[in-house]
C-alpha cells in the first residue's frame, strides 16, 4: 500500500488538496489504495491521526474512504441520512476537533439524496413518513429553500441538497466551539456536493 496513511501537521488547505486529488484518481481509475501490509495493519494499532473530518449521508454510494481514494486511518467519518447534525453526531464532530485536531471538516452531501427528497415531499405535497424517519425528515425542512414555480423537480432536489449542505455548515460554525477553532485558525469547514453519476466532488465556495 503507497503512502502513509496516518497523517499529521497538514495544514487545512493542505487537507482539502489532498481530498481533491484523492477524487480525481478515482474519478481517473488511478487509486493508490490497493491492499494492506501487515505493517500497515500494526501501525494503525498506535492511534489514529486522520487529517480530515467528513459529515456525510448513509447512501450506500457515497463512500468517503472510496471517492477521495482514502486508506484506514486518513479519514475520520460520521454518516447520517442526509448529511444531518444530530446532537450524537456534533458530539463525534467535537471528539475529531479536540481530540483528534483534523484541521479540516467537509459537510459532504450527493445528488439525488432521498432523505433531502422526502423533505421536499413532505413540506411541498404533504408526505408523511414512519415515525423515525420523519423525525429525519424534520432535521432537513428548515434548510429547504423556496423555488421557481416552473423550475424542474430534478433542479429543485439538486438546489434543496446544496442548501442542506450549507445550512449545516452554518450549524456547525454556530457550535460555540466551531466558532472558537475556526477564529483561531485552527479549522476550516467547507461544503462538498457528489455526483454519483459523475464520481466528482464539487467544493462549494462558502469555506471558513
């Protein structure tokens, strides 16, 4: 296996540019991660030092370790449908901040996102969900934004997912903490959209 996979003192630009790379070898078929030594293995043992923070959805085909061509290690990855900031998943976003010091946090969310789809659903045509899902359900609704009326319901999931994504960028700079890294410097968060058709992932341009 190339590389080593526990990285340390990358810097947050450094980290995003290492993401962007990552997907561009998978996107090109040129991964570097192939197969595990068993030296690998026992250096994963002494700690994880990931170098970057990913909040992303539940789909099956969004796999951050896979599309930004991720070893054991790299990536420290909190999943939840529809890339939402439960209480539970802010408490694994301040153990990665404190205790693990990634310098980079991507809110990481992908096109044709169902949970995003059934938000729309619900507050649009009045779709109702089981009990738990609906309760997911409710996390998205405020981030929904308004539509032209003659606008497509591909374009109005595409615009709804990026606006999910921004809104919890936003909740997370608003976490007491995230404000204090981030004015210290010491982290940036950034919004990231996957095409699953396309295998590319677009960095939106509200980045702290």
């Amino acid at each position: 296996m190339e590389g080593n996979f526990n990285q340390t003192n990358l810097s947050a630009e450094q980290a995003l540019q290492r993401l962007v790379a990552g997907n561009e070898r998978f996107r090109n078929g040129t991964t570097r991660v192939s197969k595990l030594t068993r030296a690998d293995l026992t250096s994963l043992t002494e700690g994880q030092r990931p170098f970057a923070t990913i909040l992303g959805c539940s789909d099956s085909r969004v796999v951050p370790e896979l599309i930004f061509d991720a070893g054991l290690g790299e990536l420290f990855v909190v999943r939840v449908a529809g890339n939402v900031l439960s209480p539970e998943g802010a408490g694994s976003l301040q153990y990665a901040g404190s205790h693990l010091n990634t310098p980079l946090f991507v809110v990481l969310g992908h096109e044709g996102c169902g949970a995003v789809s059934a938000a729309l659903a619900t507050r649009d045509q009045g779709a109702e969900q089981r009990s738990r899902i609906q309760v997911l359900v409710n996390s998205i609704l405020p981030s929904l934004p308004e539509f032209d009326p003659q606008s497509s319901l591909e374009t109005r999931l595409s615009k709804a997912v990026e606006s999910n994504v921004r809104w919890t960028v936003q909740k997370i700079l608003d976490l007491p903490e995230g404000r204090m890294r981030v004015a210290e410097g010491r982290m940036k968060i950034v919004g990231a959209i996957y095409d699953i058709a396309t295998g590319l992932v677009r960095f939106l341009d509200q980045q702290r």
